[in-house]
C-alpha cells in the first residue's frame, strides 16, 4: 500500500509539471499574424462605450482596411486612467496608437516614452498647419514633434437652460462678466432654490477649476518656464472671493462641495444645477453618458477680466517608441487617416460626420481647432448636413471663442499642483472664516516645492 | 516503538529508556522515515497553496518592501536608499492623516465597538423571533459596501429635503451638514462604518455567548444577581477572550480604513478626512503618470510594521488577563 501511495503524489507531481509547463507555453504563444498583413493594434473607446460607437468604428476600419489591404486594424478599449495607463506602460501592452491629454504628454516625452515623428509630420505635409499654442504640447526642447494634436477644448461656460427661464432669466443672454455670473446665480438660487453656480472640487479637478477661473481673470500658476511657482495672485484670489461671496453671502452654490467631473456632471444632468465652468466638449458626454436633456443645455465663453485668457485642454495622437519601422509607418497611416483627414479633406470629413451620425453619435460639439481657424472653419461647411447637436443653444461659445487667448493649463506637476489646490476650493466652501491669504500662502510655499 | 527505533536504541543502553521522548526528533533526521510517514504528500497537498501565496502574496510582499527603497515609475528604477522615508514622514499632509485616523479608531472604538456587544446580549436574551433579529442585524453586511455608501451619501444630503436631514426636521433640528462640513465629517464616517459592520460582530458575540455554560447564570440567580450583574460578572467575563480578539481586529481594520473616506468625501472638506491608507493612495495614484510608487509603499511598510508592534504589544500585555 504505502509503495503505492508513494508513486501516485510522483504521478501528481508530474502531470502537474506537465500541464504547468503546457499552459506557460501556450499562454506564451498568443497573438501573432500568419497571413503576412501588419497588425495594428489602435485604441478605440473606454470600456463600456455604447454599441453605436463600436458600429461607427466598425464602419470607419472597413474604410481603412479598404484602402490599405495590408494592414489589419484591431481595435482595443483604451481609456487615459493614471493607474491603468502606468500599469500598461510597464507591461508593454498599451495599444501601438492611442491618446494622452496634454497635460501628460511633456512628461512622457520627456521620459523616453513616446516615438518621435517629426519626420513622418512633414512628410504628410501639415506640420505648419497647427495651432502653434497646441503645437507646443508635443514639442521638446529641440523642437521634435512626438505627436499629433487630434483635438482639443476651451473651458466654457455651462448652463441650464430651463433653470435661466425658471428664475425669470433669458436663456439666449448668458452671462458675459463674473458680476453678471453671481447676478444670475443669486436669481436662480433664489427662485428655483437649485445651486445658481458650482464648481469642481474633488480628485483634481478642484485645482484645475480653480486655474481656469483665475486664468479668466489673468491670474496663472507658474511663471512661464514652470519653475516658480505664482499662486498667490490676484485672480486665484478674486477667484476664491468669487467663491466665498456666492456661497456664504448670496448662498447660492447650493450645498454639494464634494463634486468632481463626473458628479458635477450628473447633478447638472439631474438639474440640480445653474451654471459651472468645464470643457467646450462636454456636450457629447452630458448627452451620451449622463442623460441629460439636449432642451436644456447652453453653452456660453468664461467671462474674461485683467487680460484673462482662456484654458484649454486635449488630446494627442502618440506611438509607443518600441514599434518596428513597418508597424510604425501603418501607425502614422492610421493616425492621419482616423484623426487627421477628417480635419483636413472634405471627404473624410464627411464621411467621418456621416459614420458618426448614423450610428447616433454626436457631431458638431464646438471644439477649439488644433489647425488654423480658417481650415477649422471650413471643415464646418464640410459636415454641415450630419451637425446634430443644437448649435444655437451654444451661440455664446461659438461667437466669442475666437475671441479670448488660449493658454495651456501649468507646465509642471500640473497634476500634483491641482491636487494642492483641491483643499483649497474645499476650505473656502466649506468654511465661512476661511482665511484665503494664509490658505494661498501655504499652497505656494508647497507648489515652489515640488517645483524645486 | 519501531523496528528501526529498537536496532538504533538497543546495543548501547543497558535500560531501554521509554522511547516516546527521543524518538520523534530522530524519526527527523531520515528523510526515508519522513516520507514514509507522509510528510511528502502532506508537502504535496501543501504545494499548490504555498505555490499561490509565494506568488500573489509574499513575493509581492518582498517586492513591496523594496520598492519602499525605490523610486520608480513601474518602468525604470532607482534605488534612492531612505528618501521616501523621508519625503513621507516629512509631509505635512501626513500628521493629518494620522490624526484623522486616530480619530476615526477612537470614534470606532467608543461608539461602535460596545454597541454590537450590548446587542448581541440584547438579542440573547430574547425568547422569540430570535433567527429574524440575527438576519436583520446581518442584513447591512450583506449589502456591497459600495452599494452602502452610495446609499448613505443620498441619506447625507446637505439640503433640507436629505433623508437624515428631514427625519431631524420632524424633531424641530436644523438640517445638518454631514460629510459637507470638515468638522462633522469624520463621526458621519463612523456613523456608517458602525451600521456596516456591527451585523458580523454580533453574530460572533451571539455565538460565544453559546458557550457561556449556563449553570453560571442560575447560580448568579441564586445568589440574587440582577439582570446588569448578570452581565457583568457572567457574560462580559466569559466572553472577554472574544472581546479581546475582536478589539484587536478593529483596530487594526479601523487603522487601515480607506473606502469610506475614499468613496463619501475624497478626504475633504479640506483634508478633514484623509486617513492614512488613503494618503497611500494618493501618493500612487493621484498623479495620473504614478511616479510616487516609492513614497506609497514606504507608508505601507510604516503603516504595517507599526500594527505589527501594536498587536504583538497588545497581545503581551493582555495575554494573562485573557488566558486566566
């Protein structure tokens, strides 16, 4: 017997080596294309995107495929997410195209991170064709270009349209000076006893917030170069003020101080609220992923005071440098056709708008142009016919936004510095006595030292 | 005795000793002898396990511990020796961290750790229904802890119209500000974790109070005990091992809490509910490129090794009054 109980944990041993060393191997022999075509893995929507958008994409990689039969487009859910984003980073299996926010693009093109593709944009010949401001967020010190600005936003103004007409307001005059902003916030309060105006406070976006507002009213963070720190300035001060006023004397902020980007959002979906500052582009999200009722939506510029500017913000097209010359070249081919064309060729661009409205996406969100205004406004006349959000209700933002001067959000631990600043916002809103001096002296003592 | 045992133990001693002492720490030495008595199979049962904990937790561990020692963006690596000690224990955020967490143990500790013990005394004593009261003091473990503080949040509403707020309005209070407001944040925090966990804690306390025997009661009786002298010099007593295990695990979760602050207020208003464990976080996560990876894991290693001397001094020190 015990021979016998011997050899069978042997046994056991055995197969389980056996099998262990078969699934390693045959984990390690995934992937891989046999038919000669390049495989081009390219991100496409965050996971949980709705099957329209899949559709629409599924439309637009026929085309491409169409047009070049040797490569092969595999789509992968991508969503920029710091922790994600990292962890895919050091595995190696973030797609071979996919998108940063500016605000991260200087720094992982400083670290080695992102292929450079100066070349390949001259080569396609729109190199001087970018909005310069926009430009800059993908160049490094030597003027290399590491990608290709795809889109981008200015921070707007957004409002509720029914709560303008419930407080006796007209919804096609939005506010255009911050006293009117407290004006109008104070009447909405008062007769529809929602928050006349609120801001962003959490995970961040309390600091960014708080930048845009001050930049409105020429107050910046860091002198140019990024190396000293300024936050103790006027406009972060009147900001804060600005702040303190509507909600300790005008109590017209409501009572929710713990809103970020996506609970901002559903509250002024749920028409909790008048009106707050976030992306030109919001419209698509506030729609698509928040419910809201197109009726109700309003779009309108930041009021800009002392030679305010206006923030702006987005996204770049980026290769990881590890791609082979032949993945890379598809890479840029992708990248030009997907992103670009639709900026620059009139059928693209409508077959683009075209894809996208039929499968009930959004077209027509007003967006800051990464080219020049004339060609951005003639891709416009371009997809005229498939434009399906209301561009009226958006007139405000339309007509002034070119305006307010662009500028780019904090060049360095611009992250970092916004989430110094979140308390910040936070103590102002959350107590009366709040001492805005001493709370700004603090952060810029902590900003100078992260800056170094 | 063994054949193998006698042949060793024979020729040289002229008294055959009683062979149960010595002979298991030769059987030892012979690595045939443990095989034949099962210790490879018991190896072999034991592989898988040992297998999935070297990889998923102590290698892990170990790695941790040397990326406290690193600073790293998960891609290159530098060995920085003990700066993100420094860069932490010299961060101003963390003194508030630690005392936000010492106040959220110590609010635990004084409302939420007697109250499950004073329920399941309550629930025992009662004749009937006694399986529905143990499901409905349950019931809020059940619920997913995410899915309990989104509720929560919506009871927290700082309008008049909130839930906690127009109960208080019935009773003639002002609406309260809850987790809106940087001083009344924290205890809001411990109202709920207190309704979260008190379920599971009862359960343990009604199943001990199984095993008080008794006979101790009815002496207690006999000798003209009321019900609160019942309590407490029968069942506090006999429940004291329970007890002292329990205040241990509380303490070390209510050190480590990080959901609540994480999902009802971020840390704010104003930092007034950054605790510790979400500090790490912050300092992982909170730039959307890492990069802090070093300075997170050297507060973990903190945070670990101080509840590791706390448990092994609160053992020692009551190691005799919870034994006797």
């Amino acid at each position: 017997m015990k021979g016998k109980t011997m050899k069978s944990p042997t046994k056991v041993i055995a197969i389980a080596a056996a099998f262990a060393t078969v699934a390693s191997l045959a984990a390690c022999s995934g992937g891989g294309a046999s038919d000669g075509k390049i495989e081009l893995r390219v991100a496409t929507f965050p996971p949980g995107a709705d099957q329209a958008a899949y559709d629409a994409f599924a439309t637009q990689e026929a085309q491409f495929e169409k047009k070049y039969p040797n490569i092969d487009i595999i789509g992968v859910e991508y969503e920029w997410e710091g922790p994600t984003f990292t962890a895919q980073l050091a595995a190696g299996s973030l797609p071979d195209v996919f998108t940063v926010p500016f605000t991260d693009a200087k720094t992982l093109l400083e670290n080695g991170q992102l292929a450079d593709v100066t070349e390949e944009i001259e080569k396609l010949g729109y190199a001087d064709k970018f909005n310069p401001i926009i430009l800059d967020a993908v160049k490094d010190a030597d003027g290399h270009l590491f990608g290709f600005p795809r889109q981008a936003y200015a921070l707007g103004l957004q409002y509720n349209r029914d709560l303008f007409e419930q407080a006796g307001l007209d919804p096609n005059s939005p506010p255009t000076t911050w006293d009117e902003v407290r004006e109008y916030a104070k009447q909405i309060a008062e007769k529809t006893g929602k928050a006349g105006y609120a801001t962003m406070t959490q995970n961040n976006t309390g600091g960014w917030q708080l930048t845009a507002q001050a930049a409105s009213r020429g107050g910046f963070l860091q002198s140019d170069d990024g190396t000293t720190s300024t936050i103790a300035n006027d406009g972060v001060k009147a900001t804060l003020q600005f702040f303190h006023d509507l909600r300790w004397e005008d109590h017209s902020m409501g009572d929710n101080f713990l809103l970020d980007w996506g609970s901002i959002n559903q509250e002024f979906a749920a028409g909790n609220i008048g009106m707050y500052t976030s992306g030109s582009d919001l419209y698509t999200a506030l729609v698509r992923d928040f419910s809201l009722d197109p009726a109700v939506y309003g779009l309108t510029t930041i009021p800009m005071e002392d030679g305010g500017k206006v923030l702006g913000g987005g996204d770049i097209a980026v290769l990881p440098p590890s791609l082979d010359d032949a993945t890379k070249d598809a890479a840029v081919k992708w990248v030009d056709w997907y992103y670009m064309q639709k900026l620059l060729n009139e059928d693209a661009a409508a077959a683009d708008a075209k894809a996208l409205a039929d499968s009930g996406q959004a077209v027509g969100t007003p967006v800051l142009p990464v080219l020049d205004q004339a060609t951005y406004e003639e891709s416009l006349t371009w997809i005229e016919p498939y434009v399906n959000v209301p561009r009226e209700q958006m007139q405000g933002f339309i007509d002034h936004i070119f305006e307010q001067t662009p500028v780019g959000e904090p060049k360095s631990h611009t992250q970092e510095i916004y989430a110094l600043l979140d308390p910040v916002v936070q103590a102002v809103l959350t107590d009366e006595n709040a001492d805005i001096d001493a709370l700004l002296a603090q952060a810029d003592t902590d900003a100078q030292a992260l800056l170094g | 005795m063994t054949a193998l045992d006698e042949r060793r133990a024979s020729p040289q001693r002229p008294r055959p000793r009683p062979a149960a002492v010595p002979a298991p720490r030769r059987r030892d030495r012979s690595l045939r002898g443990w095989v034949r008595r099962g210790g490879l199979v018991t190896l072999l049962f034991a592989a898988p396990m040992i297998f999935v904990f070297t990889v998923y937790s102590w290698w892990p561990i170990l790695q941790s511990l040397w990326m406290s020692f690193q600073k790293t963006n998960l891609i290159t690596y530098q060995f920085v020796g003990l700066d993100n000690f420094v860069n932490v224990l010299t961060d101003p955020v963390l003194g508030r961290a630690v005392v936000n967490t010492l106040y959220f143990a110590l609010l635990a500790l004084i409302f939420g750790f007697p109250l499950p013990i004073f329920m399941a005394v309550l629930m025992s004593e009662v004749k009937r229904l006694k399986g529905f009261y143990s499901a409905l003091a349950y019931l809020p473990v059940v619920v997913p802890p995410v899915v309990a503080i989104l509720l929560w949040q919506f009871f927290y509403k700082a309008s008049p119209t909130g839930v906690f707020n127009t109960v208080l309005g019935w009773v003639g209070i002002p609406p309260q500000p809850w987790i809106q407001d940087a001083v009344q944040a924290m205890p809001s925090l411990v109202l709920e974790a207190t309704w979260a966990g008190a379920g599971g804690s009862i359960i343990i306390y009604l199943a001990a109070l199984l095993s008080v025997p008794p006979e101790l009661y009815d002496a207690a009786e006999v000798d003209g005990a009321s019900i609160w002298h019942k309590i407490w010099h029968v069942t506090l007593p006999q429940l004291r091992g329970v007890i002292f295990i329990m205040l241990i695990l509380q303490v070390i979760a209510t050190a480590q809490v990080f959901l609540e602050p994480f999902l009802f207020t971020g840390g704010g208003p104003n930092n007034s509910t950054v605790t510790v464990l979400l500090l790490i976080y912050r300092y992982a996560f909170e730039n959307s490129l890492g990069g802090k990876y070093g300075e997170a894991t050297a507060l973990s290693v903190m945070l670990a090794l101080f509840l590791a001397a706390a448990s092994f001094l609160y053992f020692k020190a009551t190691q005799k009054w919870s034994t006797d």
